[in-house]
C-alpha cells in the first residue's frame, strides 16, 4: 500500500493533469474537455475519500482498546 503522502502525490498529480482540459473549458470548449475534467475531480475524490478513510483507520488502530464496563 503507498504511503500517505505518495497517496496524497497521486491525487496532486491527476488534478495538475487535468488544469489543461480546466483551461480549455474556460476558454468555452465544454464538450470532451468537461468530461475530462469531470472525470479527473471524480478519481480525485474517490482517492481522498480512500485516504481520509485510511488515515481515520490508523488513528483507530493507535488507539488503546477501551477496557469493557462491568455489569451492575
């Protein structure tokens, strides 16, 4: 599994890919360029919602299991 920092690069690096085909679509050119652009903001999100998931994991995972209350 990457790091998360080599995970955060990842999104990082799809986002600056997309910033031609966001260039084209402001300059009007909505058609394959907004699909581009839309696909490349989806895969980003899915990735940081992996990453967000994978972070709340580990901390979990640091955390000392809590001791069960007795029953009264």
């Amino acid at each position: 599994m990457a790091t998360f920092v080599e995970q955060i690069d990842a999104v990082i690096a799809n986002l600056n890919a997309a910033k031609e085909d966001a260039s084209k679509f402001d300059g009007g050119k909505t058609g394959v360029p907004g699909t581009r652009l839309r696909k490349a903001a989806t895969e980003s999100q899915k990735a940081l919602a992996a990453l967000k998931k994978s972070v709340g994991d580990a901390r979990n995972a640091a955390k000392p299991a809590k001791a069960a209350k007795p029953v009264a």
